[in-house]
C-alpha cells in the first residue's frame, strides 16, 4: 500500500511502553511542552484541565491511561475506568476507548492482562490514525476543486490520533487541489480555532485566514465560502450533532447562504444508546474561562457568565456526515446506521 501523503506536524501523543508523552495544547502556540503521565489519573487530569482535547484523542489518550492502570491489576483497572470516564461529559470517544480497553481486559488471564490491554491501546490509536486517513479522501471527494472553506474549534491533528478528521480533509484536499483557502474560526472562549487550527494549518502549508466568531455570517456572504467543514464530539442515533459551541450557528448561517454544512467524524464518535441531541450531556464549564482571557479580566468583577463548552446541530441542517465507515448522507439516522452499523 503506497504510504498517506500527508504527516502529523508535531507528535502530540507518544506512548513509550510505561507513560504516555502528551504536548500540552493550553501552552501553544507559544511553547512547545511536554507532560508525561505515568498513571491513569495523571491521564483523566490532562484531560479534565484540557491540556489535551478533541474527541478522537481523549478517546486514545484514555485508552492508553487503562493500559498504564492494567499494570496495577483488575481492581485498578476498574477504578481507573470510573476515573477517566468523568474526565469529560460530551465526546463519547472517551467512553468508547475505555469500554474497548474493559473488553480486552475481560478476555485476558491475569498474566496477559498488561499485555492485552496494551496492545488494544495500541490497536484504538493506530484504527484511529486510519480511520483519519479513510476520511480524508472520502471527505475530498465532495469537494470541487479551489473550494474555499470555513472550519470552526481544532478538528485536526491535535484532536486526535493521526491527522484530524474535518481538518485532516481540509489539508488532504488542498493537497489535491479542491481546497484553495481556509477562513478558521477563533472559537472563544477556549481559542482552539486561532491558536491551534490556525497552527496547524500554517505548519501544513494551507493558505488560511482567522476571523472572530462573530465574522461567519459576513464573510459567507462576502468572500464565496464552498462549504463549511467541522468535527464532532457526539452523534446521536438520529444523526443530531453535537460539537463545539458554536457550530449549531454555523450551520444556521451555512443554511440560510445555501452553503454544504460537511461533518467529519469517525465511528467512535457515534452514540446509538442516545436517540437524539437533547439526551446528549453538554459540558458547562468554568465561568472563568469566559470572564478572563489568558487570566485578563474582560468583564466588570462580579459579572455573572455561562460558558457552555458545546452545542447540538439538527441533523437536517447537516448536508453528510463524513465517517471512516462511508458518507452518511443525507444525514438521517437510517442511513447513520447503514453505515455505522
Ligand atoms: O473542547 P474541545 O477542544 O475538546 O472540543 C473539541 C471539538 O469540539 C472538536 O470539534 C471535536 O472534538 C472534533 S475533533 C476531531
């Protein structure tokens, strides 16, 4: 098989056999750090605090945490899987790389149980950097050439395993020639579209521009934008997705301008137990994170805030769902479950 034409621009995860290296995303793109964990609540504590994050890679991250408690037996193991399932609320990734991990370890005796779980670790990370790869082109493929896009949080690289899902499209199309500019989203309060997807875009050579949040509707009316392109943390049987805040906006917006609204996730981030997006638990978190930018108040001291970290998109504003499966379109639960059975 000729190899993937595209690489990672930085290796954000690496497991080294007894700890986990993770990049430290709240520092970019200022500095480049390291942490390293070597148990699974150092790895629920990096997720909890968003040193990592992204659906697809808290999932892998996760998994690898249960191959760091699998090393201090089956009780450990269990309690390390109550531990990181708390971690985050809304991307289930991260609840199905624990239950994959649960279901290696239930095969294994106890002298394999290290063994087994790590190599199902190993097994999730690696599915998952293919899984990137499969919808990359699948995702290219419903582009038309020199398109120009819009893209909304950090779908890419640094949100998962491998290359990313709506940004590992975006970069594999300009690579082939459908993608001739990117406009990314800030994405307040977290900033994951400025200081990530910006960064990642740039180190991959794809001409992109950032706007606020508040720019989207202006400039899908003014600068010919082709479709609007973004990830998912959960979708529900209905084909109803939740991402991040923000994204319900876009699609309204993408709606009303006539603009494709393309969402790229794998499998892992499909929930059939949840029949539609109300069920979907949405993270609320610290007001703080509202209140103050890089720990600069910007409000009045004592005004009162909300910071829901995700929204939910109906799926009939959803034009496809690109999964590593096939494309799901139109998005309806029906052809959801065709395709990811
Ligand atoms: O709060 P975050 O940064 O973890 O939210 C990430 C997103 O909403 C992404 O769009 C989503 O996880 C898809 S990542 C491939």
């Amino acid at each position: 098989m000729k190899p993937f034409p595209l690489k990672d621009p930085i290796a954000h995860i690496t497991w080294k056999g007894d700890r986990l290296l993770m990049l430290d995303q709240r520092l970019l793109p200022r500095r480049i750090h390291y942490l390293t964990c070597r148990n699974a609540g150092a790895v629920a504590r990096a997720i909890r605090c968003m040193a990592l994050r992204g659906a697809p890679l808290i999932g892998v991250a996760a998994a690898y945490g249960m191959a760091l408690a699998a090393r201090c037996g089956r009780r450990e193991l269990a309690r390390a899987g109550r531990i990181l399932r708390r971690a985050r609320p809304t991307a289930v990734n991260l609840m199905h790389g624990v239950d994959a991990m649960l279901a290696a370890a239930a095969l294994a005796s106890e002298q394999d149980l290290v063994r087994r779980v790590t190599r199902a670790a190993e097994a999730f990370h690696r599915e998952d950097i293919a899984g990137n790869q499969r919808m990359a082109v699948l995702g290219a493929s419903l582009l038309r050439r020199g398109s120009r896009v819009m893209t909304h949080c950090n779908a890419g690289a640094l949100a998962t395993g491998g290359l990313g899902t709506a940004v590992g499209v975006i970069r594999y199309a300009h690579h082939v020639g459908k993608v001739s500019e990117v406009f990314s989203c800030e994405t307040r309060p977290y900033l994951q579209g400025s200081r990530l997807t910006m960064w990642e875009l740039m180190q991959g050579g794809v001409p992109a521009t950032l706007i606020t949040d508040n720019m989207a509707a202006h400039v899908m009316k003014t600068c010919g934008i082709d479709a609007v392109i973004v990830g998912a943390d959960r979708i529900a049987a209905n084909a109803d997705v939740c991402n991040k805040i923000g994204t319900y906006g876009l699609a309204i917006l993408a709606r009303h301008h006539g603009i494709p609204f393309f969402v790229v996730a794998p499998a892992t981030t499909v929930d059939m137990t949840t029949p539609d997006g109300s069920r979907i638990p949405i993270e609320e978190r610290s007001s703080d994170e509202v209140l103050r930018i890089f720990g600069h108040p910007i409000a009045p001291v004592g005004a009162r805030a909300r910071h829901f970290a995700f929204d939910v998109t109906p799926h009939d504003l959803v034009t496809a769902i690109v999964t590593d499966r096939g494309i799901v379109r139109p998005a309806q639960g029906r052809n959801l479950k065709k395709v990811v059975g």
